[in-house]
C-alpha cells in the first residue's frame, strides 16, 4: 500500500532543510506584537475585568481613576453596547442555540476576568493604576461551574436567548448498534473526565491598531491564527468597509489553537484607534491570559466498548458533555468541540458499530474553543484505555488487541461509522514499528515477573491514533460553520530577477509555513529555496484564506501553493518552448533553468526577463504578461494521518511521581515536505500532551474563582520532565490531496494521552488502577495505589515497610495477572 | 503585571537602610535579591510606600569562616550555596540543597537571607537553617540581636524581625566530620516547589546518633521538628529498624495543611518515605542529590 | 472554605457572652479589627485590616445577624470588600454551652473569597483561616480567662507590625462579636500570596 | 504629582548608556521599550517562564523581576550581543540546524541560559542541560531539539576550543 514514492535527486520536498526563518529569531530580530515599534502617541489599553463569576453589574464607578493623571479615556459596557455589535457564533446546524456576547459586559458578567471596562492610558503602568481605581458594584448570583450544575432543572439560565443552558446537542446511531451490542460478549465501560487546559503559548495575546483618519484605513497588528476572518468580523461588527481594513499576524510566539477566535480586544481596540484618533496597543499578561484566552478539553466522555471473546472490536458507546464556558468562541462556536469529540472517537479500529449523544454545555467559567487536538486526545485516551482494559479482561497482550482490530491495507480505503473516509494509512505497520523500536516483547518479559525494580514501578503503555486533518469547506459546511471558509489560497509570482515570492493565505506561528511552503515552490519552479520568499498573515497582499489550525497548513495552503507554483511553472514552459523552439511537455525545470532533451535549455531568469518584456524576445501569442499566478486549494476528502505510540514510565511508590523513562512513535503524515519540521511538531505535540497528563490542570473553587492563574499554579513540562524521543516515519502519499501531503500538528498530543496514561495503568496493574481522571499527580497516583483494595497496610506504614509489602503485593499480583497476560 | 509606584532606596550601609526602614514605620520593604518579592509587586497584591535596596550595602555578601561557625552575609546569593569551597567545606548541606532552590537565573540572583526572611512554606532554606541551629542576626535602630532559627519563623511570610529591623547575616555552625546530613523533597514536577521537604542532620559518635535534628516545611505555615522521630534516634544505633521506627514516627502529632492542589493526606502520607529516604541518604553518607 | 472547632473557657456561659458582646473586649480580641459602625439591629459595618507578612489589604465589611438567641447561639453572615485586592464573604453558626464551670463555645463556618488575591493566595487558604480564629480565640480566652484557652494551639507572637486600633464610635454594647471571627477568618483567607523565588 | 526619576549608568552590550528611569520600571520594559531591544521577551512577567533571562554582570538573571533602577553602574548583556552581526554564533547555528526552535518566543531565553551553563561546563551531560534549561518553559519543541542543539554546540566549541556560546 505505501507506494514507493522515490525521492529524485535535487528535490526540495522531503528535504530536512533548516528553517529560513530562523536567522532574526535566534538574533533577538523577531517581530512579536509587543516588539513591534509603535507610533508616537500610542495609547496603551488595560482592562477592568470580573471578579465574579456570575453576577448583575449594579454600578461602575469610574469617577476615580479617570482623574488620574496620564488617563485618557475609560469605557464601560453601556457605553458601547450600540457601537459594537456582539460576537455571535450562529452556526446553521439542528440543535444549537446561537449566543451573543458583548465585547464588554453590559448587565451581566458570566465569568471571572470578562471584562467589564476598558482604561485607556498613556502607558501600561499608568493604565494599571487606573484600572485598579475602578469601582464595580456588583449583585452576586449563582455561578454555575460544571455541566451537572449547569443542566439542573432549577439551575438559572445563563443567556436570555436561549432555552436552557445545552447549547448544543447531537446524536447518532448505527442501524445494527442495539442488537449487535446487546449480544457482544465482553463490554468495558467507564466515565473519563478531562480536565479544563490553558493553551498557555509562551507568547500570550495582543493587538496594536494603528488608524489613518485621512482615508478611514486601520491596520490591525494581532496576535492570532485567523487574520482574514478576523478582519472580516471587524468589518460586520463595527460596520467597516473591509477594503479599508487590513490585518496582520506577525511572528505569532505560538497559538495551538488559543488564537484561532475572534476576541473581544481586538475589536476594542480596532474602535478605540478609530473613536480616540490614536494608535492603541493592548498586551494580555500572564494571569489575563490564564483567565481569558479560550480554554480547552473540559469533556466527559462515558464510553463503552463492545468486543467478541477473542477480542474483536464490535462497537462503541459514547455520552459526551461538554464544559464550554460562558460563551461559545467565534468563528468555530459551540458545537466544534462536541461535534468534534463524537466524530473522533472511531479511531484507528474497525468499529462497525457507533452510537454517541453529544452536548455543548454553557458554564460561568471562561469560554473554551480549540485546543490542539480538539476532543481527539481525550476520545483516544478513553478508546486506548478502555483497549487495554478489555485485554486484560479477555487476557490479551494490549499489543496483541490492537493487532486485531486496527486497520490493515485490505479494509482501505475505509468508511468510518460516522462516514469520515480514510484513503490511506498505515495503521498496521506503525504499530508493528513502533513495538520493534520500543523492544515491546522484551520489555513485556522483563517486566513479567515484578513491576517493580529499582524501588520503582515500571510501566508500558500504546496507543494507536488517528489524526483528521486537512479539512475543507465540505466539513465545515456540514458542520455549519459558516464563518470559517475551509480553503486556503496562495499567489506565486517569479520577479524580472528570476526569484520567486509567494504570498500564502494562512499565517505561521511557528510551523515552519516558511521554510516548508517554499521547499514547494522551489520544487515546481526547479529553483533553490534560498531564491523563494514566502510572506504569510498579512490580508493586504495575496488571496482570501481560511487560517492555520486544525493541521490544516500543509495540506490546504500547501496544496494551494503547490497548485499556483504549477501553474507558474506552467507558464515558464510554455514561454520557453516559444523561444527554445521545442514541445512545452518536454520541458524540465531544474537548477535555475528549463532544459529541453538535449543541450537546449535557457535560465528561468531569461524566461522572467522575456515575460516582464524586458527582452528583445516576444511572449508567445496571446501570452499575457508577468510571470504569477494564484489558486485556491479545497481537498475534496480530509487526509487522515496516524500513529502509534509506546511510552515507558516508571513511578516512585512512596511519593506517587512519574518519570518518563523513553518515547517512540510511528507516525505517517503522507508526504513529508520537511522531516526536520514533522519531526519538530511531533516532538512539541507529544509534551504538550505528556503536561496535560502529568500535571497541567486549570481549576477553579466553588464559587467559580479561577485559582490556577499564574505559572506557580498552572504547571507546565519542563525540561526535567521530558524524555528524548525516537520519531519513525511512514509515507503514505494521500491519493486525495494535491501533493499527496496530510497534517501533522496535532497528532503527538492526540497520541500522548493515551500512551502515557496506559503507561501508567501498566505501572500501576498490581493496584488495579483505573484511570479515568486527569493530571497524574503524584497525589493521585498516591490515591490510586492506596485505594487498592489488594495493597496491605495505609499511611501510617512507613516508606520502608511499605516498600516491602509492596514488593509482596506486586510479586502475589503479578501471579494472578500473569494467569491471563499472555506475554507477546 | 506592572508593580504600583514606590520611593526607591540604594543605602551604602545596613546602618542605613536600618534607619531609612524605621522612618517608614512598617510601610517600607527591602529588597534583596527580588525573587520572591518582586513577583507580588508585578501582581499587585503588595504595594509598599518604598523599596530598599540592599544590593549596594557593603559587607552583606561577605561568606567567612569565623571559628566554630560559617557566616553568610544577608545578601549572598543562593548560587554561592554551590560554586563558594568555604560553604561546600563548612556547611555542606547548604551545597547539596542549592540545587532544590530553582534554576541558575533565581540562584544568581536569590539570595540566602531572602529566602529566609521572606518564609515562604514551600521553601527549602528555611528547613536547612533550622536543622543546622542557624542563628539569625538581626540589626536595628537599637544594634543587634541573635535569633535562634526556631524562633525565626512564625507562619507564612512572617518572620521574628522587628519592622525596624533587618536579617544582617546567618551564622551557620560549622560541621564536624562526625556529622550526616540530607535533604530530600517530593514535589508535583521535577525539581518544583516543596510538597513535602525534609532536611536531616545527624551527629554520629560509633554509629550511635548522638543528636537529630529532622526538619520538614511544606506540611505547614513553617518548618518544623520531627520531634518523635528525632527522639527515637538519639543514643541508639542507626539500623533498618531505627530508621523504619523514626520515618513511622514522623507523622506522630505532625500537623498537616491541606491547599486547594494538593491534599494534607498526601502530605502525611509521603512523609514518612521522605524521613526515611533522608536516613538512608545521610547513612550511606549521601550528600548526593536524589532527583 | 470549611472549617469547625470548639474552645472551651474558663469564664462562665454568660460571662463570656457579655465578653464577646463587649465592643472594646472584640477590637482586642478580633485581628485587625480597626473600626466599627451600627447600621441597624441586624446590620454593622466594620473595617477590618488583614494581613499575611508584608500583605495586607483593609476591608469594608457588611454583617447581617440572624437567628438570634442570646445567651446561647446565632448565625452569623457577612461580606467584606477589599476593592482591587478583592473580597471575602462567610457565614457561620456559633453556640455557647455550659461545660461544668466553663463554657463550651463551638463555631462552624463556611468563608470563600475571590478576586485577585484569592486567585493568585491558593496555596496558604487553609493555613491562614486558622491562624485567624487559632488568634482570636487565643485573645478571647485572655480576656475573659485571663489564660491561655485549652487545648489552644501554641500561638504566634505578634507580627511585625501590630494592627492599629482606630477609635471606635460604637454603641456601648453591639451584640456582633462573632460576626467578627467570621469575618476575619473569611478575610484571612485573601491576603496571602506566594511565589516563592 | 510625577515621579522622581533616578539616573543610572550602565553598559548593555558593551555601550555605555546614561538614563533616568521611574523606580518600578522593570530591566525588562527598559531594555524593550527605553532601548528597543525587543529580542528580550516576556513570558510571564513572574520569574517562571525564563523568556526574559538576561545576564547582569556576567551571571543570568530574570529581567521581569529586576528594577532598571538597581542597574546603574551594571554590565547587561542580552540576547542581541550573541551575534551583533555576521554569523551566527556556534550556539545560535546549532539551534539553527537541529530546529531547537519553532515559534522563536521563548528561545532568546534558551539562548542565554545555555550559554551560561556552556560557559560554566564545557562538556555537559544531557542531564546537565536539562537542569540548566529547566528555568526556561518552551511550548514548542518538547525540548527535544533544544538539549540536543546545546549539546551539538558544546561539542563544536570543545573541538574549537574556542568561546562558549558567543
């Protein structure tokens, strides 16, 4: 099935080139919101936020801090109600409620930290002193903090446009579920809880909008994934001509999906540069950050998986809530991450069957959106889980369960119970090379006789993963989200010099966009990338585009530059044949020039020249002029990538702390364009799920107070934490896409729950350990192991002792596990 | 995260910056090396009329050994605790503990007497200076006076010090070759703030324990003896059974705080893996650090 | 925030009835109780300036009592204000039993707090609402006992700085007392923070 | 009523400056906004995330927690002294050819911290890196690509024998 796609000597793509991006960067020459030179007179905007989760605005007392000196203006919800139209994310699909949300609460606060006023300054530290005069009076009511709360008949309703607080909600079912479910032979169920994450990019959020009266223009320095729907969403919700806007993401200090809405500050601000005739900047700090900036994965996914006696998958069950704050982010709404969470559970197995009922559920907690993975890392993380249960149970090897059901050539391409289409893969064969490289077998053996070695438990853990990437507008239009288009764009243009710059619809924000989508270009037009520019996030130049998330940017804007590249080298060939006397098809561009069969050949800057008429020689007829194109990509199937991953954990029984021992995965992501860069978004995704598992949790109190705002309460890996990594790569070109290439930035998160938490579950098997909650902090690990109904002895006893007994149990439970482990 | 507005002071001399402290009557603040303090400034949960900086003040970084005790100046930094031979050689638990208290850029700027004064239940200095019987040296408008480490602290950032008064220096008795020491902490990552921190030290005479000193924080508002545990080692020979004795001893009439992250069973519960890991450590004569 | 505990005094049931009704025996007894003001039968405002080491933030505090019966209990509930610092609410119910000669005085209070010092206080909450009833029990018992109370934990010394008392324009006798505790042990909570280095 | 502000004269990447500066202003808003050296990032603004990791007087400290007005007579260095023009230094080029980096945010910090600890031990072990950048939050990369770039560049320098890092 993987098609030897053989590299030709001089191809840039699949080459492990080092980024063209980089230079400024490592120099201190990067351009983040914050670094950019603003303009003399730049006004600096802070502002005043809740300090409840759920309560009336009685009054706002400004009286004070606007006698401050250096203050300029300060702006309460009221004031601007009628100025600013809320954000509204009406997606068009049955069982959602559209919400609106005002830019500055007006009446009502649903959360702690919306804002509530907006202090604008001559400078941050002056902006702060104000802000902290301004007096709220505020009238207390009922925070509603998770879903059970928030669905209660009596709870009180959140929004007065909608009719209760489910926001959404869907459901599905195979014809054949019930009855094949009803006779399976072995059924494992469990609740998972996800915990509620902060994106945490290391850059947090922030805008500059510069205004020119003289013609009514604004440009928007932002922060974020989205620049053209962010400029769109300006130009609806404070009426403003959109040819007069323009928008531009610049270095992006990383996003993973915090960035990927349109935020109330950036429409402040863009009306504040307006109303006060000045430039005006906002910074979001770390606390507003940690309040504010979507927030993901707050699920609770009740599943069941249903399986014959020899360990067949036969189906799956899925009840999933959603705890997607006080307001739905815009443009992907209410519905993206339970839609999402019920499409993504069938994996990488053959599930013929699937029921799911999903909702959307709206709390006093801050909004949710994306977060790198979306709902997968939690879908895989309770499938995975629940694999390894039924093979204990049924007494298989969690190797030897995933041998039977995962996908195999025979079944592709495959349809999913939902209907999503895999074209291609490699399920099978990453599996099987992720358990060579981990030396499985013999780990299992080592392992067999005592969990415990070095006074530490040692654990195991697969997981094998599935990644949807590269969606279209088809997805989005099933979904109903109508604010996000789905294509990308790009125009390629080779200059009078011979060098070539293409300006890409998406932006970068550390994905390498660069570097990768020139390796493109310099494919197509048989040139260097040293001689390719590509500029990206700035909706003054080049074609109307979607964003960059969703693993979307290789994919979709790649094929998009792929698709104009062609085209350009197209041209270049057709002029050539023309001067050189011979068949366009027998062209080949390589090196700086195009060759005919033979000696025959000219360089592509001759071409350039004669196209920008500055030679003597004429265009062909009817050739037009310049040497560009640009073209749209929409692949018509969204590429699914896979995985499988194997992480080794030990733990240390007396204080409950893992230690991730090492890390492989096989991953296919088709094409590689850049192996470097691939390899670089693995690497990042699997830490960033290894912190989710292991200690990363936002929390709030009873009352809805957020009580993990600044990096001494939200823990993330540090390099202590972290193990090196071994990445294999698969290439399966995906036959339904331009280039053959499928997304990859989101599958080591997707693949890192599940694998180190079924680590863990190893680790911990002579406890009978179910995990089913998140992080594994070393006081859950403690709690997990005490409440073991086989371990002797509780905390009185000492470390020592307990030890011992330890050793007893494990050895006493290893002969019992061992009765039905068969090793593989 | 901007601090509010405050008077800036850079006296030459403790004398100084004790008499700028008493004009202030309380709503002053010094500065030492900011890692602790600066952070509350940049939340504003803390907005002091002044800051007086201690950096400039001759003498306070002096590191001397002085007869029977090693004295550190309130402002050494925490990274002398590993790079000064004289701290290595006369207080090597103060060596093997340096590397618990963050990474280079706050050790280099972190100082010894800050961290003290500051005590902060979650950090790991103030259990080295109780367990080695540091005497804290207080200067004010009146001169000087000793403080005994375990009258130094009274609960969350609260320390003995008058609010005229200044942490001068730390004396440190110097340790005899008859002496065992450890420090060992479980945390929530690798190397992070102390759930739970234990310092030891043991003086030994034939493998008898002459004299424990077993302290842990994290556990409560300050550091605090093990007491029972250090009882049942004094005059007896350190065996497995000594050792399994005093780490089940340790949670005898040991008070443990709850936080909204992390659970006072937790607490309790790896306490006594903690004492016991610190014995083993010390008695194998590990000053090496466990990870 | 939850937390119960019992004392037992020395004084007599009605004695240390009369004690903690005693305005001047309270700005003693209640940590950094710096003013109070009588609104109505069932209202008072006080100002009440918490501290933790060097942080401290005052409070304006609204106290509403109910369920009055005097000499033996009543619920007690009352928020306080701490403008940016944030603010504090708590509730409690308090009963006073004869214990032989003495008097048993048993409180259950439930306190949460928010804003910015909640945020960012965590991880002291517990240790500090105890600090704050461990020290106004402690004041309480000297001065109704003129002792120490039993089975009181071992007191702290003073802070650094101790609270400044302002004058009191108080009615003779205000039946609050407790409401105090309450309030101190729910403002306590707030004025913490740490991050250490 | 404005401020006092207070002179200082320091020297940052080997020019000497003379400033007057408001107390609570921090080394880091003065290096970004006084001098626009923006290289110099800020993460956190409370001493966790390392993206503001300067060195005062030879030594690494975190900018966002120190006061501009405690520099005077100080010897800062920041990230832009790593390679002021022409190549890149041997540190910079190795984050450069094992993609240590991705977003770029963070890496200034990354930078600065691994020269020091270059500095201090020329031949570190993985785990030695890993401590000495554990000050240092990256979202990016894992680590991954950045313990094996320190490691890359101190290899290069031994061989060199030459200057750690810049």
């Amino acid at each position: 099935m993987a098609a030897d796609h053989s590299r030709n000597e001089g191809d840039m793509i699949g080459r492990a080139l080092p980024r063209k991006e980089d230079d400024p960067l490592l120099r201190g020459l990067g351009s983040f919101i914050d670094d950019i030179q603003e303009p003399a007179g730049t006004l600096h905007a802070v502002f005043v936020m809740s300090t409840h989760a759920h309560a009336r605005i009685v009054e706002i007392d400004v009286s004070e801090a606007i006698r401050l000196e250096g203050v300029v203006a300060i702006y309460t919800g009221k004031e601007l109600a009628g100025r600013i139209k809320p954000i509204t994310s009406d997606i068009v699909q049955p069982g959602y409620q559209p919400v609106k949300r005002q830019v500055l609460a007006t009446d009502r606060v649903r959360f702690v930290g919306e804002a509530v006023a907006v202090v604008i300054a001559e400078n941050r530290y002056l902006a702060e002193d104000a802000a902290e005069l301004v007096r709220v009076d505020y009238e207390e009511l009922l925070p509603l903090i998770d879903v059970d709360q928030a669905v209660q008949a009596d709870a009180p309703k959140l929004h007065d446009e909608t009719t209760g607080n489910v926001l959404f909600q869907a459901s599905f079912r195979t014809p054949r579920f019930d009855e094949v479910f009803a006779s399976a032979d072995h059924v494992v169920r469990d609740s998972f809880q996800s915990h509620r994450l902060a994106v945490t990019a290391m850059e947090p959020r922030g805008c500059l909008a510069v205004y020119q009266r003289r013609n009514d223009n604004l440009t928007l320095w932002t922060s974020t994934q989205i620049p053209h729907i962010v400029r769109t969403a300006i130009s609806n919700l404070l009426d403003w001509d959109e040819t007069r806007l323009r928008v531009i993401a610049p270095d992006v200090g990383g996003a993973f999906g915090g960035k990927c809405s349109v935020y109330p500050e950036e429409l402040l601000v863009s009306f504040l540069a307006r109303e006060l005739n000045a430039p005006v900047k906002w910074i979001c700090d770390r606390r507003e950050d940690l309040m504010t900036t979507t927030q993901g994965r707050e699920y609770r996914f009740d599943v069941a998986l249903a399986f014959r006696k020899d360990g067949t998958l036969l189906g799956a069950l899925a009840k999933i809530d959603c705890n997607i704050g006080a307001y739905p982010s815009f443009p992907l709404g209410a519905s993206v991450e339970a839609g999402g969470a019920a499409i993504y559970l069938p994996g990488t197995y053959r599930m013929p069957e699937y029921a799911y009922e999903t909702r959307a559920i709206t709390t006093t907690t801050c909004p949710s959106g994306v977060y790198r993975g979306v709902a997968a890392p939690v879908a895989s993380l309770a499938t995975e889980t629940l694999m390894d249960r039924a093979a204990r149970e049924l007494g298989l090897d969690p190797a030897e369960i995933r041998r039977k059901n995962v996908l195999v050539a025979s079944d592709l391409p495959y349809t999913n119970a939902v209907g999503a289409r895999y074209l291609t893969g490699s399920f099978d064969t990453c599996l099987e090379r992720a358990l060579a490289a981990a030396n499985y077998a013999e780990v299992r053996r080592k392992q067999s006789g005592d969990r415990l070695r070095d006074g530490k438990l040692h654990g195991i853990g697969i997981a094998s993963v599935l990644e949807h990437t590269g969606q279209g507008t088809l997805r989005y239009r099933q979904r109903g989200i109508v604010y996000v288009p789905g294509f990308d764009g790009a125009q390629v243009k080779v200059e009078p010099n011979g060098r070539a710059i293409a300006w890409v619809s998406q932006c970068t924000q550390g994905q390498g966009h660069l570097t990768a989508f020139a390796q493109i270009v310099a494919q197509e037009l048989g040139i260097s990338i040293d001689e390719v520019t590509v500029i990206e996030g700035d909706t003054g130049f080049g074609p109307y585009g979607t964003g960059t998330f969703a693993s979307r940017g290789a994919v979709i804007a790649g094929g998009a530059t792929l698709r104009a590249s062609t085209r350009v080298a197209e041209k270049i060939r057709r002029i050539a044949a023309h001067i050189l006397k011979v068949n366009a098809s027998d062209l080949k561009l390589s090196n700086g020039r195009v060759y005919a069969s033979g000696e025959t050949s000219m360089s592509i800057r001759e071409v350039a020249a004669v196209a920008h008429s500055m030679d003597a020689r004429a265009l062909p007829d009817g050739e037009s002029f310049g040497l560009e194109a640009t073209d749209y990509y929409d692949p018509q199937v969204a590429p699914t990538s896979n995985a499988a991953h194997i992480a080794q954990v030990s733990i240390d029984p007396a204080t409950g702390l893992v230690t991730i021992e090492s890390y492989v995965v096989a991953h296919d992501c088709g094409r590689v364009i850049n192996p470097l860069i691939v390899e670089g978004q693995i690497h990042g995704g699997i830490v960033q799920g290894l912190s989710s598992v292991l200690s990363e949790a936002l929390r709030y109190d009873q009352n809805g107070q957020p009580i993990t705002v600044s990096l001494m309460d939200y823990l993330l890996s540090t390099s202590v934490d972290c193990p090196d990594m071994t990445v294999l790569h698969e290439e399966t070109w995906s036959p339904g896409t331009a280039g053959g290439f499928k997304g990859v930035g989101e599958g080591g998160v997707i693949g890192a729950l599940p694998a180190i938490a079924n680590a863990v579950a190893d680790a911990l098997v002579p406890f009978d350990a179910k995990i089913n909650r998140l992080p594994l902090l070393p006081h859950v690990i403690v709690e997990l192991m005490r409440s073991s109904s086989g371990l002797p002895g509780g905390h009185e006893s000492t470390a020592l002792g307990e030890r011992n007994r330890l050793h007893d149990s494990v050895a006493v439970r290893e002969e019992h596990a061992q009765s039905h482990e068969c090793i593989s | 995260m901007k601090p509010s507005r405050f008077e800036y002071f850079s006296p030459a001399t403790a004398a100084e910056a004790v008499e700028i402290l008493a004009n202030f009557e309380g709503t002053a603040r010094l500065l030492a090396g900011g890692q602790s303090l600066v952070p509350i400034l940049n939340f504003r949960v803390f907005a002091p009329a002044a800051l007086i900086d201690l950096n400039r003040c001759r003498g306070l970084d002096e590191i001397r050994k002085d007869g029977t005790l090693l004295v550190l100046g309130a402002m050494v930094r925490q990274s002398a605790a590993e790079t000064s031979e004289t701290i290595r050689a006369c207080c090597p638990l103060l060596t093997a503990t340096a590397p618990f208290l963050g990474p280079n850029a706050v050790r280099n700027r972190g100082t010894v007497g800050g961290s003290l004064a500051h005590a902060d239940r979650v950090a790991e200095l103030p259990a080295v200076a109780v367990a080695l019987g540091a005497t804290m040296v207080a200067e004010g408008p009146k001169g000087r006076r000793d403080i005994a480490a375990d009258d130094f602290f009274l609960g969350d950032l609260t320390n003995s010090l008058a609010v005229d008064e200044m942490l001068r220096e730390v004396r440190f008795p110097v340790s005899s070759p008859v002496q065992r020491f450890a420090f060992v902490e479980a945390t929530n990552r690798h190397h992070d703030l102390a759930l739970v921190g234990v310092a030891l030290k043991l003086t030994l005479r034939e493998n008898r324990c002459e004299q424990a000193a077993i302290v842990v924080v994290g556990i409560g508002p300050k550091p605090t003896h093990l007491s029972a545990s250090e009882r049942s080692l004094v005059g007896n020979r350190l065996d497995a059974d000594a050792v399994r004795n005093a780490s089940a001893l340790s949670i005898e009439g040991t008070e443990f705080e709850s936080d909204p992250h992390t659970p006072a069973s937790y607490r309790r519960h790896v306490l006594p893996a903690l004492v016991e890991r610190a014995l083993l450590q010390a008695m194998s004569q590990g000053l090496s650090i466990q990870r | 925030m939850k937390q119960s505990g019992e004392f037992r005094l020395s004084a007599s049931q009605a004695n240390v009835w009369d004690a903690i009704n005693d305005p001047e025996t309270l700005q003693r007894c209640i940590p950094g109780c710096e003013s109070v003001e009588k609104i109505s039968n069932v209202e008072l405002k006080a100002t009440i300036k918490s501290r933790v080491g060097p942080i401290s933030a005052t409070f304006k505090c609204d106290v509403r009592l109910s369920d009055l019966d005097p000499p033996n209990s009543y619920r007690i509930s009352g928020q306080g204000s701490g403008g940016a610092a944030g603010f504090a609410k708590g509730g409690a119910n308090l009963k006073l039993a004869a214990d032989g000669t003495g008097t048993k005085l048993l409180y259950d209070v439930d306190a949460s707090v928010g804003g910015k010092l909640a945020q960012i206080g965590t991880r002291l909450i517990d240790g500090t609402a105890r600090k704050f009833a461990d020290e106004f029990f402690q004041n309480l018992a000297k001065a109704v006992d003129g002792a120490p109370a039993a089975q009181a934990p071992a007191t702290a010394p003073a802070p650094s700085e101790p609270a400044t008392t302002a004058p009191a324009s108080q009615p003779k006798r205000v039946r609050w007392a407790i409401g105090f505790v309450v309030l101190a042990i729910a403002i306590g909570l707030v004025v913490v923070y740490l991050l250490s280095r | 009523m404005a401020p006092t502000r207070h002179k200082i004269e320091l020297t940052v990447n080997g020019e000497r400056l003379q400033r007057h500066v408001e107390p609570r202003l921090l080394l880091s808003d003065f290096l970004r906004y006084e001098l626009r050296l923006t290289g110099t990032h800020v993460g956190c603004a409370h001493g966790v995330c390392g993206a503001c990791t300067v060195s005062i007087n030879g030594s690494t400290a975190r900018s966002c927690l120190t006061f501009a007005v405690q520099m005077d007579g100080a010897v800062i260095e920041t990230v832009e002294s790593l390679a002021p023009r022409g190549p890149l230094s041997a540190l910079q080029q190795a984050f450069h050819e094992h993609h240590a980096l991705q977003c770029g945010f963070c890496t200034p910090g990354f930078l600065m911290s691994a020269r020091e600890l270059l500095a201090r031990d020329p031949d570190p072990s993985e785990e030695s890196i890993r401590m000495a950048l554990r000050g240092n939050l990256c979202r990016c990369t894992g680590y991954v690509n950045i313990v094996r770039a320190v490691r890359a560049a101190a290899a290069k320098l031994k061989g060199e024998g030459g200057t750690h890092g810049s």
